[in-house]
C-alpha cells in the first residue's frame, strides 16, 4: 500500500511540476542553447519554414482530395506547364546547385545536395485545377549515391498533404549477366549495376497506395514549389499537368484497329529474371528448384526466378523488353507463384511500353495459390485480354501497387488512434496506478467510454468485411480481427473491470498496427512472361502431375548431398568460417579471390558457419577453422581464456594494426596482456530527436542530462516522454569502474558507482520516464516519443521505413555529462562484431594477412557498397573502420554527429565471469523501480552476486587463490581520453 501510495504521489507531483514549466516560458535555462558539438539544431532543414505541428496533424492525400472534390475543383482542363530545371526562382543559404551541362542535356540544373537544403520555382498558372507533377532528372551515380531520391514538396510553404512530404524519384537497376559460378557450379547471385540515365517521373506516393499519379490544386495566380531534399541530382524540368484518364478496356478494345490479320508466329518467353531494368537494387533473382522451372540444373544452384519477397513493397517496378515479330493482337500469361502469405492477394500495376493500356489493369489482382501456376490476364469473363503491339520492340512493366488495400489501412489506422484515445482516457481517470482496492462504475466515472469501444468494436467488424471483399477470401490478417473483436467483446461483458486491466488497450492497439503492417506486403514471383498471338496457344506454364512427383523425389535425394561440410578442411587452402548468412559468404569469397588471393597469392575458402555454438562442438572434435568472422563481441574473450584464440600481439606490426580502430573497441577482446579478436562491426548509440516537435515546444537539443532533466516536464505535459536508455553511459559517464583494474572484482562499490546507479534508476523513479518502451521506432514515428537514444539500426529504419519524416528529424551525440575543464563525457559502447585466428591454425601468417586485408578501409568499403546495392539500404554495413566508414552514403550532418559519438566509444572490458554482470545489475533496476527497494541497498546486493561469481571463476583460471588473494592481476586497459583518430574525419 505505501508503494501504491508512492506511486500515486509521484504521478501528482510530476503534474504540478510539468504545469509549473508550461505555465512559465521565461523559466531559467528551459530553452537554453545548449547545441551540442554536432551543431545539431531544431530548425526543419527539411523546408526551411518555422514548424508548429508535428507529422501526425497532416491530413492523408485521400481525405484532400475529397475535400477538394467537395469544392468542385476541376480536373478536366487543358493546362500544362513546364517549367526549366535551371530556372529557380529561390534557394537555402547552403545549397549546392549551379546550371550547365550534365550527361548530354545543357542548360539543367545540377543540384550536388549533401545536406538537407532546398531550391524553389515559381509556377504561373493560367487556368486553375488538379495538376499532377512530372520531372525530368538525372540521379548521380556512384558508390555514395544509390538510394531513391528523396524529396520533400511543398507549394506555398505548405505541404498539401501527408505524402507530398516523402516523394522519391528513382533509379534504374540492372543485374550483372552472364551469372558466374563459384567451384561447386553453383551460381553466385549477380550484383546490380545503377544505369540511371535521364529519366522522367510522374510524382506519386512512395508507398504504392494510390492507383494514380498524385495531384495538387493551384488557382490561378502565381505559386511558389519548393523541394527540399540531400540527395544529388540534375534536373531538366518539371512539369504540371492535367490528370490523364485511363479509359476502361472495352472502350479502348473498340478503338484499336479492327480486322487485324492474324500473325503467323510462335509465342515470346520473356525469363523474368533478365530485366531490362528494375527501379530497387534489393529485387533480387531467387534459385526455384521446381522441376519446371527454367532454366534448371539438377543438384546446382540456378538463379533461375524474379524473388518474390524483395518485390513486395512500396513502387518497386520491372521492366521487361521483347520483339513483337508483327504488328497485330496478342496476349499475355506468366508463370508465377503467389503462395507466400496464406490466402492474402497481391496486386500489380501492369504497363505495356510505359503506359497503363486500360483501367483494369490498374490493379491487377493475383489471388494466393499453393505452388507454380500459370495467370492469363483474363477479364470479369475469364477471357484473355487483347493487346495491340507494333511491330519491333515493345516493353512490358509491372509495379507494385498497395491502392487496394489503402482504405484497409486507413481503417485500420482509425482504429489504432481510437484504442489509443481510450488508453488515454482510462490513463487520466485511474492516475496511470492499478489499484485493486479501489472499485470502479465505469459508465458513471467516465461517460461515454464503453459506447466507445463498441464504436471500435463495429469498425473493427466493418473493416474486416471490406478487406475479405477487396483480398477475395478470408485471411489471417481477417481472422485476427475477428479475434480482437472477441478480445473486446470480452472486456464489454464487465466494463468495471476494464479500469485494472488497462494494459490489454495497449496490446489490442499493438495487434491491430501489426495486421496493418502485413497489409503492405505484397509478394510475387515470376520464372517466365509469355506474349503470344490471341489464336495460338501459351506454351506448358504447370508441370503434370508425374513431373512434379519426379521433381520431389529427385530433389529429396538430392538433399543428401552435402555440398559442403565444416569438418571437411582443405590443407591447402585458408579456411575461413563466416557467421552470417549465405549472400555475406558468396560476396567475401568473390571478393577475396578478385582482391586478396590475386595479391597475395593465398587461396581462401569462405564457408558459412550457421551457428556460433558449431565452433565450440567443432573445437572439442579438433576441427576449427584458421580464420573466423562475424563473431559475437564476448566469443574471442571466452576461447582465449581456454586458450583457444591466437594472440594478435605477437605479430609485429600489430601496433600499427591497433591503430585502425577505437582504442574503446579493444577492451573486450582484451585478455592477460593480449587481444585476442579484431572489431569488425559495431554499432553506435545516438541520440535521435524530431526536429518539428521540439522546435514546436521551443526546446533544444540536450546536450547534457541536466538539459534533458530541464526539458522532460514539457514534453510529459504534451503527453510525450523521453526514451528508456541501458546503464552503460550512466556509470561511465560519471566515472564508475564496471571491474577493478585487476580484474578481481566489480569497480560498481565505489561512490561514483552508487552515484551513477541513482542517476540512472532516477529516469524512471524521479523524472516519469517509462519503464519500458516496446518500440522506440514506432513512437519516435508516431511522436510520443520524440527523443531518445538508440543505435544505427533506428537510422536506418527511419530513413526506410519513415519517408513521411524526410527532413524532420536529425541524430545528435548522447547527452553527457559535463566536466571541471568544461568538456562534456559522453562515454558509451554500443556492441560489436568480430574476427578472431583460432589456435590451432598452421597458418598463422596468412591468416594475420588475411585478416589486415579484411578490415582495411579498401576492403571495409568494397564490402559495405556491394553489399548495400545487392539487398538495398537496410543491409548498410557498419563497419569498424573509421576510414571506410565516412565514405558510405551517409548525410553530412549526421556523420559529423555519429563521429561526435564514436569518439566517446568505450566498451566494458571481460574477465572470468563478467558475464553475471549484466543480469545482476538489470536485477538492481528492477528492484529499485519497479519494487521500490533503496538504489543503494538495491546495487550493493548485485556487486555481492558478481563478486561471488568473478571469484569463483578468476579461482578456476589461476587468478586469484584459494583465499581469495590476487595471484595475478589481469591489468585491464585504462582509457581515459576520447579517442583523437576521428578528427582528420570531421568536417567542419
């Protein structure tokens, strides 16, 4: 009861706390400069305009444009305007852009943008209406140039819409043909090679969601178009114009030519894996091991399909291109396979020689089917659609489109808002505190409530209607809202109970975001694309039952041979174990035979090592590889206290090697006066902040945690919060040893340990930071959350995942805590991956050569390019190597900011048990927040834990004696300065 008591307490005095600041906007040092070093600020260099609402406020292109229909606003009319790339009529102070020739066109716009920066023109119109947006522009190519041009579009200083803050302009892929082979046979999956050229776009959404191209309403008059973006081009033109109208395939069969001569020719097969261009480098080819499937080799890799996975999402396009042997009416079929989510369709926009030839096909629907299949475009009447080509070379294209599931989605959203209001309401009646003892009259304490979730409820019911209408079948993604109705339903039959099971709101609001993510997936995978004459038949698209019997017993005794085993060592090679996944594996090893064996002359087998746990099994039979890489941080450590790692000291020019990495990066694999691995990931923790909100509150950017501290009550009285952050920046932060230099003990008994416990278990006890955040992404996204520290990954997700927020948010260096000379510590580690040389190599020399030649900057950045144009920008390789890190595609601003941060890189070194460190102290922070007990006597039971177990441990390793005396002392690192390597990458 006096927790409950407590709790209650604290929530109240957050309250007055929080009115407090709001109600006092001249209070000392709330909105205080205090930028930090990476001169991170709060202004939108994304538009360049002051911002006063966060994302969430701006309406979704649909509801405009009803809005805009409500008002009679013409889209029949005949205006068109073009508007000269190098014609801009306004620019950001810091924009690069200058006017001349770029690849064959003169007079253009060439826009070198590294930073977020924006350009305008001015746009006269003469007759007022619906415009659509169409440009002509050349991306820049190169190895730091191979995303989608993002730009953010605003007329008259505003965005119209939700969408026009996220558009992309894309590029043109191709894979690299003829497709090598490795010893085996097998094929190797092709890189794709950027052949963007000019190119012409009409601006739609980047997610898929609407069947047309976008449009924008302009009155008659002078308007403003400003693009804001970072990513490099050149622009020709850009040009607005009245929506095309996509007539109905009987109206435009009727107005082709009739009596067409039939055409005397076989049927074309298209093999969808050679395109002629793909608009994503991440649409790879797949290996289909179908009988059927062409081309086919028995017992060896063929990549011999378009991957249906990777062409999922957003406006990923194909193309395809073939000879028409005659002018005249053919049809077309495809071999495809849609089995890839249980009963869910996909749908496709379908173009022949760039244009949609009729309405239906718009959204084409594929229905799911278990297996290959064969598809005619067939209309309502099951009859094959008529195609009139000319003669000669014609090119057939298909997009992924998401419109039919976009008022699904909406819905969905709708729903997610309302539980979300409701957890809100429910949050204010009970004080954010279940107390048993206290009963509740729900429709008497707060009106309105159940009528409420029973709105839900039906919209929920509702939507699952519409989307088994749209889908043609029920789905899972139906089926589980039929089961969070039931959830509510069960809620419904006692509503005075609802106020203690509050938490359930919040799971029903994440079940219904997650069906509504699955929507966007939209797979289809493709062997072969037939175009034949309308009276001659499409060539055998299914194998018959017989074939596919005899498929699947050849492909089962297939299975039994082994194409490669880890015990099988090659004495003549170097043999490298890689723990990662297959396309890692084949890409080092074309790397290596291309770069390191043609210059050294050391041959080098990559294999794939699927489990970590292997080298432990395979070490104890007396098998272990020379070299391995990908390895988790804390794995050297752990063979080389049983001797088991080779020790990299004793290569003579290991100093100069030490030197290519953070010295911080070292210490875990730091052992006895050796290192015993090699950084060769590592991820880096970040502050992330959404630059519209906090400029919309009139708050900074911390840059230490007493700024933080200053700032928190108003972003709780808005009803947001700060994110929850690890241990790791407190205690070192503010000085505190995780071991004693020795190694016999944890340093956390010190004051500077207890002090920085406090500090940290205070986020939640004193300053009402969540407990625990599911999905700091999400709330970042949302704004709840609009501050918070996090690693490399959320950078990436945000800039894939999160187009909408182009431009509005922004990373910075972790708040520190400043120092008597007036720097700010910002110590904090973030996890690595490694590479080790096992013991029991014969090759020590080679695999030391090997290794110097995988982790140099050359090697580091090959690696990362090719790797990140293969699967695309979520497969960015972090790379250890300061030096080839800086050169990946990263904004100005925030590697100036990430190196801020990799300069307080420190991570916590190991000594026999340090493994019980961590759960003992998680086991401190929970006691302390969630079960109140005092933060001292809390973090003085878990040193008792890790003593006991580092004790036992440093005894079993000859460390320390039977009594506990130290026999010999580990003399841990000290590091103490932030690392000055980093300087000469600064820009400033």
């Amino acid at each position: 009861m006096e927790l409950k008591a407590l709790l209650r307490t604290r929530v109240w005095m957050a309250s007055i706390l929080a009115l407090v600041f709001v109600l006092s906007p001249a209070f000392p040092g709330l909105a205080a400069d205090k930028s930090s070093s990476s001169d991170a600020n709060t202004k939108s260099a994304g538009t360049g305009n002051e911002v006063n609402v966060s994302k969430s406020s701006d309406p979704y292109y649909v509801d405009v444009m009803e809005q805009w229909k409500q008002q009679g606003v013409a889209s029949a009319h005949t205006g068109r305007i073009t508007i000269p790339g190098s014609k801009t009529a306004g620019r950001s102070a810091d924009a690069n852009i200058s006017t001349g020739s770029y690849k064959g066109k003169d007079n253009v716009l060439i826009w070198g943008a590294v930073r977020d920066e924006w350009i305008e023109y001015e746009v006269d119109v003469a007759q007022g209406g619906l415009y659509s947006i169409e440009m002509s522009y050349h991306p820049f190519t190169g190895t730091k140039s191979r995303k989608p041009i993002a730009l953010n579009l605003s007329i008259d200083g505003t965005n119209a819409f939700l969408e026009s803050k996220s558009i992309e302009l894309y590029r043109h892929w191709k894979d690299i043909f003829p497709i090598r082979k490795d010893d085996r046979g097998d094929e190797i999956r092709p890189m794709s090679e950027d052949i963007s050229g000019w190119l012409s776009w009409e601006l739609r959404d980047l997610s898929g969601a609407y069947i047309d191209p976008l449009l924008w309403y302009l009155t008659p008059g002078r308007h403003k178009l400003r693009l804001a973006g970072s990513d490099p081009m050149a622009i020709e033109s850009i040009t607005f114009k009245a929506p095309a109208v996509t007539e109905d395939y009987k109206t435009v069969r009727s107005r082709q030519p009739s009596g067409a001569a039939p055409i005397q020719a076989e049927p074309i097969t298209i093999e969808a894996e050679q395109v002629q261009w793909k608009s994503d480098s991440s649409i790879q080819l797949a290996y289909d091991n179908d009988i059927a499937t062409k081309p086919y080799e028995l017992g060896k890799i063929t990549y011999n399909t378009l991957e249906g996975e990777r062409w999922s999402s957003g406006n990923q396009e194909v193309s395809w291109s073939f000879e028409a042997p005659e002018s005249g009416y053919y049809k077309i079929a495809m071999r495809s396979q849609q089995a890839f989510t249980s009963n869910r369709s996909s749908f496709r926009t379908i173009m022949i020689n760039g244009k949609v030839p009729f309405a239906e096909l718009k959204q084409y629907r594929f229905l799911y089917a278990t297996g290959w299949k064969g598809i005619t475009l067939v209309d309502d009447q099951n009859k094959p659609y008529e195609f009139y080509l000319q003669k000669g070379t014609n090119t057939l294209s298909m997009r992924v489109t998401q419109a039919p599931m976009k008022p699904i989605s909406l819905k969905l959203e709708n729903i997610v808002d309302g539980l979300f209001k409701l957890s809100g309401e429910l949050k204010t009646m009970t004080g954010g505190v279940d107390d048993k003892n206290r009963t509740w009259n729900l429709n008497k304490d707060l009106p309105g409530f159940t009528d409420k979730l029973k709105a839900v409820r039906d919209k929920l019911d509702s939507t699952r209607v519409s989307l088994e209408e749209v889908n043609g079948r029920p789905d899972a993604v139906s089926q589980g809202m039929v089961t969070i109705g039931k959830d509510i339903e069960s809620l419904l039959k006692d509503p005075d109970e609802i106020p203690y099971q509050a938490s359930r709101l919040f799971t029903l609001q994440g079940k219904v975001a997650d069906l509504n993510k699955q929507l966007s997936f939209q797979p289809l995978q493709l062997d072969q694309i037939y175009v034949a004459p309308i009276d001659k038949a499409f060539p055998k698209m299914e194998a018959t039952l017989f074939e596919k019997f005899k498929g699947s017993v050849v492909t089962f005794f297939n299975s039994f041979k082994s194409k490669e085993r880890l015990s099988q060592m090659d004495d003549k090679v170097l043999n490298v174990w890689m723990y990662r996944g297959r396309d890692y594996v084949n890409l080092l090893q074309s790397l290596a035979d291309e770069s390191f064996t043609s210059q050294t002359g050391i041959k080098v087998k990559i294999n794939l090592l699927p489990d970590d746990k292997l080298l432990l099994l395979m070490n104890a039979a007396g098998i272990a590889p020379d070299v391995a890489l990908g390895l988790p941080q804390d794995l050297p450590f752990d063979y080389a206290i049983r001797n088991g790692i080779y020790d990299l000291k004793q290569f003579s020019d290991f100093d100069t090697f030490f030197k290519r990495f953070a010295p911080g990066s070292w210490t875990p694999f730091y052992y006895n006066g050796g290192y015993y691995g090699v950084p060769e990931t590592q991820s880096y923790q970040v502050l992330y902040y959404r630059k519209d909100i906090l400029q919309s509150l009139g708050l900074q950017v911390p840059d230490t945690w007493d700024d933080l501290y200053r700032m928190l009550p108003v972003l709780q009285q808005n009803g947001m919060n700060f994110s929850t952050i690890e241990h790791n920046a407190f205690f070192q932060q503010n000085g505190a040893d995780y071991i004693v230099k020795d190694g016999s003990k944890s340093g956390l008994g010190s004051e500077k340990g207890f002090d920085a416990f406090k500090k940290w278990t205070d986020l939640q006890n004193k300053y009402a930071i969540d407990q625990r955040v599911e999905n700091f992404f999400q709330h970042f996204r949302d704004g709840t959350i609009p501050i918070g520290v996090a690693d490399l990954n959320t950078y990436l997700q945000l800039t894939v995942a999160a187009p909408e927020l182009n431009g509005w948010w922004g990373v910075a260096p972790v708040p520190g805590v400043k120092q008597e000379d007036g720097t700010v510590a910002r110590w904090i580690g973030g996890g690595m991956q490694s590479s080790a040389i096992f013991k029991q190599t014969k090759k020590a020399n080679e695999s030391w050569e090997f290794l110097k030649w995988w982790t140099s900057a050359e090697t580091q950045e090959r690696y990362g390019t090719d790797l990140e144009t293969l699967n695309g920008l979520t497969f960015r390789w972090n790379t250890a190597n300061i030096e080839a890190f800086v050169k990946l595609p990263w904004k100005n601003d925030d590697l100036k900011a990430i190196l801020e941060q990799w300069r307080w890189f420190r991570e916590i070194p190991n000594v026999p048990g340090s493994y019980y460190m961590e759960r003992e102290i998680l086991n401190a922070w929970n006691r302390t927040v969630v079960d109140g007990m005092n933060y001292r006597t809390s973090l003085e039971m878990a040193i008792t834990e890790i003593d006991r177990e580092v004790k036992r441990k440093m005894q079993e390793f000859r460390f320390v004696d039977g009594d506990g005396n130290v026999v010999r002392s580990l003399n841990l690192p000290t590091i103490t300065k932030p690392w000055e390597g980093v300087d000469k990458y600064v820009k400033q």
